[in-house]
C-alpha cells in the first residue's frame, strides 16, 4: 500500500477551497472524511496531484433549520447524524447514519462523501431521497441547488463538475403527520454494504388514515439509489391498510432494477418487497405518533 | 483424580505481554527496520494456468533504485513444500504458472515504490493454457493437467476401513446419507505475513518473520538457499494471528532470503492483504458424504465417508488434511466400524493448507447434522443419543486413537444445564432454534511433518547469577494466543517462585527446537518440555541448598518464592544470610524475614557451581496404528467440547442471528483460565464466521473476487452473542499438570451447532455453507417454508 505523491492543501474557507478546485479542477481530490478517498489513494485507483482538506471549512459542518427547512453541512458526520433528533419525519435518516460502517468509520464518514462516491448502496441515499433533500454545489462565485433525486448517475457517478464542491444538504419542511423508516438487509451488523435498503416516508391526511403523500426509495438494487415513484405514487390518496402497503411493496419489486451482481435479481426484488413493507409499516406508526 | 492445589497455575494471571500490547510497544515484523535495508517486491503471475515462454527483467535491473531482480534462472529450482512426500513447489516458476498469484520474479530497491515500478518493467510472455477451477472440471476427461508428477490432477487419495461397514450395515435398522459443502475460508488474521532477511559476511543468513514454526521455515530456507542449517536462524518477532495459514515457510520468506545474499543487505518484504489471500494456505473447499447406519435403540454401527477437497494449484498440507478430514471421525462417539475414502485435487488457484480444526471442521459439521436427523428419526433427543454413544476415559477408537483423558460426557452436561436445553428444546416460538453438537481434537501431532526422531520441544532455562531472576528460552511460537505466558506459568509453578520472577524469551531457533504452533500441540507438548528443564534446574539448587544448609534434599521444596522444608529439621541459614546481605550491600530489596528465599537459594547454587542452566525436552511416544496415514491424527492426548447455540431465523428474507452461545471445553487443566476462555470466544467467532459469512470467490478466469477484509467478511464484535464458557478439567495423565489443547478443538462444534439450532428454527436442512440470506431463504422457499 503505497499512494502516489501528492500536495496536501488545507483551505480554510469554502471560498479558499473553490479558488483551489477552481486551480486545479480534475486533478485535485476533495477530503472529507477519507474513508472512501484513502482507500482509493491507497489502491492508486487515482491519483490526484492535490488532496483537499475540508476539515477547517466549518461553513458546511454541522446542523441546522429555519422556516423553510433543515440545511445539513455536507462535512457532516454520520455519526453526528445518527445522534440528531430529526423527528417522526426524518427518522429514516437517522436510522440510516447509525448504520454506516461501523462505530469507527461513522466518527469520521460525512453525509456529503456519501453521496458525493454515488455508490448504489450508500445508505444515506434513499432517507435524503425520501425527504426530497436538495443539494447545493459550489464552485467559484457561483453555485446551484439540485434535487438528489436528480443528482445520481450511474455506480460512483454523479453530476457534479470537477470544481464543484458539495456544501449543503437542504431538507424541505415535510407536513406533520409525516413518518419515516430505513430498512437495511446485510449478512453482518457492522461494516456491511446493503444487499438492500430501503427508506419510506408516509404523510398522514388529518384523518390519520389516509396517506396524503408516500416515498419510497431503494438502495443496492439499481445502478443509482432511486426513488419507486410509481409505488410512492400509488398509495396517495389510498387507506394506511397492510392490504395497500403490501400492493405497494410489489410495485416497488417491480421498480427495482437489481442487477444480479452479488445476490441473484430474483432474491433482491423479493427482499425489495419484504424491506418495502416493513419500512412503510414502520413509517406509517412514525407518521401516526 | 482429585484435583491439585497450584500457586501460578489453574488462575487468571495477566499475560506476560499485555502491557507491550496494550500500550503498543510490541514489535511486529514489518515494525522492525535495520540500518541500509532494501525493499523487496514479488511479481506474480496474472493468469491462471500459463507457459512461460520468456521473461526478461533486464529494463528492470536498469530502474535506478534496484538492487536486485531475481528468477528461477538464479535461485534455482529446488522443490519444497510441506510434506517431504509432496514437494510440489519451487520459489519460482520457471515453465509454468498454476494459478493467478503464483511467483515468478523478485525485486530488491532501495524503497518500495521503485520495487513495484520495477516489477512492472519486468517482461514475461505467456501461452494461456486452459484452467481447472472446480473440482468436476479438474477430474474430468481430458481436463488440463496442473503436474505431470500427479496425473488425473489428484494431489492425494486417502482410502481406509477400520471394522467391517458394509456388515455392519446388515445389522443396523436405519442408514442415513446426508452430505455437506463448506467454501474455501481464510484464516482472517490482523497482520498480514512480513520477514526481513538479512545476510552476515560469516554466511550466516538471519530472518526475522512472522510464522508459527520458525523450526520448519529453518529447515525449508536452508533447503532453497543451500546454506547449512546451523547457519540459518529464524527469529520470531510478536505475530498478530495465523489459525494455520502461517504453518510453512512462504515465498516471502525464501524471497528475502534470496535478495538477502545476492545483495548483503537487509531486505524486508511484507504481503498486501490481497497477497496474504493469494498466499492462501487456509481452509480447504471439502464436499462430504456420509452414510451413518445405527440400530433403533440410538447405537451408532457404522459410517461410509467420503470426501473431496479442492486443494488448489499446489499441495501445501494437503495430505495431512485429507487424513484428518477422515481420521477425526473416530472419536467422540463409540464407532466401531469406518470406511473414508477422500481425494485431494488440484485446481487453478492458491494452494489451501491448514486452518484451526485442521481438516476436521466441515467433516464435524456434517456428522453432527447427522447425529440429530437420526434422533429425530428415534424421537430421541439429540443431547440423549450423542450421550449412549459417548466414549468416555481409556476407549480406544477404532482408528487406534487412545482417549487417555476424555471429559466429553462433563462437558455435555454442562452445556446442557447452563443453556437450560430442556426448557428451550421444541419449546422455541417459531423462527427460534436451538442445536448442539460436539467435537474433538488433538493435543499436538504425534510426529513431526518429517519423519524424524527430532524431540518436538526442547527448553533451557538459566537463573540469573544473583539469583533474582529466570529466563526461559524456548523456540514456541507466541502468536497472540498466549504460549508464552503458558510456559513462564508452568516455569514458575514447577520452580515454586512467582510468575513475576520468570522471563521467557522465545521464538528463535537459537533457543531451542520447537516444532511451533500448529496442531495444537504447544501447552501439551512445549509445556511439557518447559516443565522438565525447570524440574532441572530446581534439582541443581535444591541440591547445593541441602549441601550448604546440610539437609536431605528429599525434604526441601521451594513454594512461591521460598524454601519450604518438611520434616522437623529447622533450616539453618543465618550466616548465609548474612553474607548474602553483606555481598549486596546497599541493593534494594534485600531478603529478610525467617524463611530463605530462593533468590538466596539459586546465589548459593551459582557460587557453588557457576551459572545454573538447566534444559528440558519432550517427545511423545510412540503412538496409534500402524495402518497407512496412522500418523494423522495419533496424539498423546485429545481435547473435548460441546456447545448450545441458539439462533433467530428470518423466514422472510433468510437472514440468521445468533443469539447465544454455550460452550464446554475438556481442557484437561486450565493453565490459565482467562486463557482458555479467551481460545474458546475466538474459536466460536472463526467458526460462526464460516458458518454465516465466510467465502473466498473467484471469477471465472481464477481471479480472486474478495481480495479484502470488507468483501471477506469475518464476524464483527457485533455479530457475536454473548458466550457461556464453561471450562471442564479432565485431568490429562499425558500431559503438563495434566492440561492438554484448547486452542482448535473448540471450533469444532461451532457450525453444526448453528445448522442443528436452523434446523430446528425452521426444520429445514441446509447442506451448503456460508448460511447467507439468499441461500436460506432459497432453502426455506425451496421446502415451502419461508415466510
């Protein structure tokens, strides 16, 4: 394990470090947490001439809200996400931080390395996708916010340029009566990439029956973390029955596009299914709270 | 027998080494760099099954940087391999590689990023040969042959009936076929294998590696390198883990050596994680078969076993594991009639070897399935039947393996009790299961892996001249399990001082011959040795002391610390202790007190005689049958263990949890018990790994698919439950204190526990480990039983 030369810049501002990316676009690395990067210096899968730290960037660590929603620093760690109290809504979230990795690899890994490697199973994805998270892309003198939903583009690749760097994690206030669930399957309890998660998120009519808007997102089953729209859809306007959940999670099967790699299609539709319907049974008692 | 009073022994001592190991202090190999060293780099082939038509390392040797480039053309091609029977291996390949990894070339430079860069300037052009990666393809018709020497691709054929089976079965109301398939497993240590060779002007060649068996590498060195043994020491720095992958001397090792000499410098070489699986030389792929006939009262007749192992592209241990994989069936159960026949073959991948259970692990799991479908059969419970038919303290099995200690029925009450098995048993809720099984193994092989009248341990011990303290100096292999503070516990034990009194330096074949750690043979064995050398020296003192203090060295003793006289004859020393005072006048911690210490015992022996020194040795005698392969699996003694595991099964997506664990282990005498436990706890997570996680993949062209520990996956602390470990002490008459091995058998009953208790979740067989999601849930759909 030996790692090209590289220099090492540790900007101190977000402006200071879209000057640097700005310098030196593709051939420049952004370091947040390193648990991805290191492992890819290390293998000399690539090799940038900079590495740039963002650990003095403090603009975009950290939690916080106000009227319009809650902004997440990207440099944000899973662990301090998995501590956060997102309420009934934004449990999933949380539920998912807290199984990134293992303890160590959460103290360091960030929300906005999680999206920025766009692994297919990146167990943030679907909870961010479920709450209609935006991003905010930086770069120098400009920047711009758009949907996750429209950011993945295929294993490890996004729609950020080389100069960008991402900032913000913006999640719209959701209605009350929302609720939401992150369901993982993997063979161990720590250290372990989904065979498939899926995140849920359920918004009550004031009856308390009726779903007035539903989400639903997979991840590990499809090139990209994706939104079933069609099942998220189809339980709008609909009764909080198992009968419609259920009808749900077979849509949701159906939207799936496993691709057989390291459990057969036909196991990860089925297990799409089942995580399907114990996340929408989860986030509708989240919801009704 | 009743049990004996012990000062040191039979506690919870801390390990000698925990505070260099707590604080970070200790020194691994890869930690240790000498003055002027080199960097050495292996270039492997990246196909698997090739000729080599040519290679040329000449832009190579031109790299500024680059010391040395070495070939088959000059270290030669001397075969080796780890049984004499077997040598199937030469350093490099010369004509032809046999799997992706095998080694063709080394590099010496003065930093590591020049010695890669050097490899890839080395040119080797290659005719692809088909490749053989499944064992129906190996022993097809005209499937690609690997060795000209082994046709039809068999690397070995084991075939042995002890009894009459086929008789047998005539007489038995039920025969039962059931069989099983493991995957091919790794050994998942910490620290990947690392060496640094150095070579003197005098000839001398020194390696400083991270093995279990200094002694083996010794003589494998020394074979390849042509340099007279005596010439060649092994050194043994602090090893994070082997499990059996580190049992033979490695290409790294020869490697080194080589760039050593050619260069006159040190060299150091270290394994990339990816290599250390390339390396391989753990558990083998086994596909077991077994027809067990019994009679309608539980009583087991017979067993027809057969097996193949997927042993890779060379043989490794190979011919000791497919004895193994049928000769540890003998025991725990009174089986009086047994018929193996098991076939190692050769396939386009990294050899496999020995890994903790040493070819008895997949075997166990499939016979202990079996036991309980036959109970089941019976409707007797399966605790019920394994008891009718256990042996118990002097049977013989019927492959002439002497049960000279045997706590199995202890160790299967125990687990029985503590798990509360008769509340839990078909009492479960759905989707909950709990299973039991059991297992045996050796105490260390009866012979060494050469034929040889070699004693198996030897051991010196020389008190320091002021008598304050011992040292111990022994060639064991201290891999983190514990070895050295096992023998510094039976050093001050046998001596009568306190454990801290005693300080043991191990691991170098200066010290002593030690055939390391493997087979689990170092407590019983190792120990052995260490307690003869420390009777030895107790001897030399005790005799001055009686001269001097004129006493009868029948009634002197020491005991932690101090002389201890029987009888009613007081002991007279108050001159020497005066003189003792007055000699070390102004040392801190001068003796008083009435009793005479043994550091004032041990001064009085040196003036007296010069430096004491005493040695020990050990061997075990002849021992088992004396049909072919008798030698595998013939022990002085064997360790027992039975274990309780219970499991939550998902029937919707598959997935399993073990939620207990309760283990029972015949140890024989717990040298040191936080020890034992500490053996136990790893054998049950290696075991529920490969059970639940574990498997090295290829692709289709034999290229590894799970080069790390994130695609590999051993259990995590989380994985693993909570663990009852009981300790049983049967007393073993052969062995140390009569304490005998801990450290392999308690694996053995780990994966057919979990299968019985899946089972019995779901009452679903699954005959194909690792038991991941999908294949359970195929299982359970397969049986209409999924959710």
């Amino acid at each position: 394990m030996i790692m090209q030369k590289f220099d090492y810049q540790a900007p101190a501002d977000l402006k200071e470090a879209c000057q640097i990316m700005a310098n030196y676009g593709d051939k420049a690395k952004l370091l947040a947490g390193g648990t991805d990067l290191l492992i890819a210096l290390k293998k000399n899968r690539i090799s940038p001439s900079q590495v740039v730290a963002l650990d003095q960037v403090d603009e975009i660590k950290g939690l916080w809200s106000d009227d319009d929603g809650i902004y997440l620093g990207a440099r944000t760690t899973a662990a301090e996400i998995a501590d956060s109290d997102f309420g009934a809504a934004g449990q999933a979230l949380a539920e998912a931080a807290a199984q990134v990795g293992s303890p160590l690899v959460r103290n360091l890994a960030t929300v906005g390395g999680n999206l920025v490697t766009a692994m297919p199973a990146a167990d943030m994805a679907p909870p961010l996708l479920v709450m209609q998270a935006g991003v905010v892309l930086e770069k120098l003198g400009d920047n711009r916010e758009i949907a996750l939903d429209d950011f993945f583009v295929g294993p490890g690749e996004q729609v950020m340029l080389p100069e960008e760097i991402m900032s913000l994690i913006f999640l719209p206030e959701l209605p009350s009566g929302s609720g939401s669930a992150f369901e993982k399957l993997g063979v161990r309890k720590a250290l372990e990439r989904s065979i498939v998660s899926v995140a849920a998120l359920i918004t009550l009519a004031d009856d308390g029956k009726t779903i007035q808007e539903a989400r639903i997102a997979l991840g590990a089953v499809a090139p990209t973390p994706m939104l079933a729209a069609t099942a998220g859809a189809g339980l709008c306007g609909k009764k909080a029955t198992k009968k419609n959940f259920s009808a749900a999670a077979k849509t949701t099967a159906q939207e799936a596009r496993p691709r057989g790699l390291r459990t057969s299609a036909v196991y990860s539709r089925l297990m799409v299914e089942q995580l399907t319907m114990r996340a929408l049974t989860r986030a509708y008692a989240a919801a009704s709270r | 027998m009743p049990k004996k009073q012990f000062d040191v022994l039979n506690t919870r001592a801390p390990r000698v080494d925990a505070a260099i190991k707590a604080t970070g202090q200790a020194q691994y190999a890869d930690d240790l760099n000498r003055t002027g060293q080199l960097y050495g780099a292996i270039l492997q082939s990246p196909l698997a099954h090739a000729k080599i038509i040519s290679i040329d390392t000449s832009r190579a040797e031109r790299l500024p940087g680059v010391k040395a480039v070495i070939t088959a053309k000059d270290v030669g091609l001397t075969p080796y391999g780890v049984s004499p029977a077997r040598y199937d291996e030469t350093l490099f390949a010369s004509e032809r590689v046999r799997y992706i990894g095998d080694e063709i070339a080394a590099v010496a430079a003065t930093d590591l990023a020049t010695a890669r860069q050097a490899l890839e300037l080395i040119k080797v052009e290659y005719e692809e040969l088909p490749v053989v990666l499944t064992m129906d393809d190996a022993v097809a018709d005209n499937a690609p042959q690997l060795h000209d020497d082994y046709p039809g691709n068999i690397s070995a054929e084991v075939h042995q009936e002890f009894g009459d089976v086929a008789a047998a079965f005539k007489e038995c109301d039920f025969i039962h076929t059931h069989s099983l398939t493991n995957k091919r497993q790794d050994g998942g240590f910490i620290e990947p294998h690392a060496c640094v060779a150095e070579y003197d002007h005098d000839g001398r060649l020194t390696l400083y590696t991270s093995t279990q068996v200094a002694h083996y590498v010794q003589r494998t060195v020394a074979m390849v390198t042509g340099i007279p043994i005596g010439r060649v020491r092994i050194v043994r720095p602090c090893v994070g883990g082997g499990f059996g992958p580190k049992c033979e001397a490695t290409p790294l090792e020869m490697s080194a050596s080589f760039l050593a000499i050619k260069t006159g410098c040190p060299v150091k070489l270290t394994y990339s994680r990816e290599q250390v699986f390339l390396h391989s030389r753990a558990r083998h792929q086994f596909f077991h078969e077994m027809t067990t006939g019994f009679k309608k009262d539980g009583t087991i007749m017979a067993l027809d076993h057969t097996c193949r192992l997927d042993g890779g592209a060379y043989s490794s241990f190979g011919i000791a594991t497919v004895y193994y994989a049928g000769s540890l069936l003998g025991a725990p159960y009174r089986l009086p009639n047994m018929k193996y026949d098991g076939t190692r073959i050769y396939t386009n991948k990294p050899a496999c070897g020995a890994q903790r259970g040493h070819g008895g692990v997949a075997a166990r799991a499939c016979f202990e399935q079996q036991l309980d479908i036959i109970a089941e059969e019976l409707k007797i419970d399966p605790i019920k039947l394994r008891m009718m038919n256990m042996m118990e303290t002097g049977d013989t099995t019927c492959n002439a393996l002497d049960m000279s200690s045997l706590g199995m029925k202890e160790c299967v009450e125990a687990v029985k009790k503590s798990s509360k098995w008769q509340k839990k048993k078909g009492k479960l809720p759905d989707g909950k299961g709990i299973g039991m099984a059991c297992g045996f193994f050796v105490s260390g092989a009866g012979y060494p892996i050469y034929r040889s009248d070699t004693f198996h341990s030897t051991a010196e011990i020389k008190v320091a001249e002021d008598g304050g303290t011992v040292i111990l100096r022994s060639g064991i292999a201290e891999i983190g399990q514990g070895a050295d503070t096992m023998v510094a516990m039976i050093t001050a034990e046998t001596l009568g001082i306190p454990l801290s009194d005693v300080r043991v330096d191990s691991g170098d074949t200066d010290y002593s011959v030690d055939l390391g750690a493997y087979s689990s043979r170092q407590t019983l064995m190792s120990g052995h040795a260490t307690k003869d050398a420390a009777e030895n020296v107790k001897a030399q003192i005790l005799e001055v002391v009686a001269d001097k203090l004129n006493m009868d060295v029948k009634n002197l003793d020491f005991k932690n610390g101090f002389v201890k006289v029987k009888g009613r004859k007081k002991l007279d020393f108050a001159k020497f202790r005066d003189y003792y005072r007055k000699e070390h006048r102004g040392w801190p911690n001068l003796p008083e007190g009435d009793e005479l210490s043994f550091t004032e015992a041990a001064r009085m022996a040196y003036l007296e005689k010069g430096t004491i020194v005493g040695t020990g040795k050990y061997k075990p005698p002849i021992l088992g049958g004396k049909f072919k392969g008798a030698a595998v699996g013939t022990s002085p003694a064997y360790g027992g263990s039975a274990q309780v595991v219970e499991v939550t099964v998902d029937r919707a997506t598959g997935k399993i949890t073990v939620d207990d664990m309760t283990d029972a282990h015949d140890c024989g005498l717990a040298i040191n018990k936080t020890m034992v436990e500490g053996q136990m706890q790893g054998s049950l997570s290696m075991g529920l790994g490969e059970a639940l996680f574990e498997e090295v993949k290829f692709d289709e062209k034999g290229a590894l698919m799970t080069p790390s520990l994130g695609e590999y996956r051993i259990a995590t602390a989380l994985d693993m439950p909570n663990i009852d470990t009981l300790i049983i002490e049967s007393g073993e008459p052969n062995g140390p204190f009569g304490a005998k091995e801990v450290g392999e058998g308690a694996i053995m009953p780990t994966i057919p526990a979990i299968l019985n208790a899946v089972y019995d979740a779901t009452g679903v067989r699954i005959t194909e480990l690792p038991l991941t999601p999908e294949r359970v849930l195929l299982a359970l759909k397969e049986a209409g039983k999924n959710a």
